[in-house]
C-alpha cells in the first residue's frame, strides 16, 4: 500500500466543500480507513528499521541473533509508540479541561 495514501485520503477528506454536508457513515468510513493506511504505513516503517538494524544479509531463515535482535526493536517501536500516544492523549485532556 501506497505510504502517502493515509495523507492523500485526509487532504482529499478536508478538502471537501462542506464537510457538513458529509453523510457521517461515509465520513466515519474514511476515518477508518485513514486510520487502516496510517497503521500501515508504520508497519512498513517498522519493518523497514529492524531490517535495517537487524538483519546484515538476507538468508533462508532468521538465526536466533536475527530473530531476538528484531523482536526487542519491534517491542521498543511499540512501547515508544503507546508512550508517545499516552502523553498526547494527556496533553489534549488537559488542554481540553482548561477550556
């Protein structure tokens, strides 16, 4: 899938005349699917950096260096990545409680 899809559908998405106007089961469809092809594009991401990281040259199989080396990277993505999202999750509950 096409990386650039997810900014694609969103920019087409906002650039809608009336967003108002906009039956909400179609909008609500392109929200999940923005979300399918943001979660994708990290996917791909994170496949692209514990390869790198990773795995020096292609082979038939993992060997267990390879195997552990990328899922340690895979975990650290994941915890970064809920971090991340808990602390802006928190940033915008405490702008909106300010309000």
């Amino acid at each position: 899938m096409d990386p650039n899809f997810s900014k694609r559908a969103t920019m087409s998405f906002d650039s809608l005349p009336n967003k108002d106007e906009v039956d909400p089961e179609v909008a609500s469809f392109i929200q999940m699917e923005s979300q399918k092809a943001e979660l994708q594009a990290q996917v791909h991401k994170l496949a692209d950096v514990c390869w790198e990281q990773c795995v020096d040259r292609p082979r038939d199989k993992l060997d267990s260096r390879t195997e552990t080396c990328v899922s340690n990277c895979v975990e650290r993505f994941i915890d970064t990545s809920l971090t991340i999202a808990t602390r802006f999750q928190k940033i915008l509950q405490g702008a909106a409680g300010s309000m």
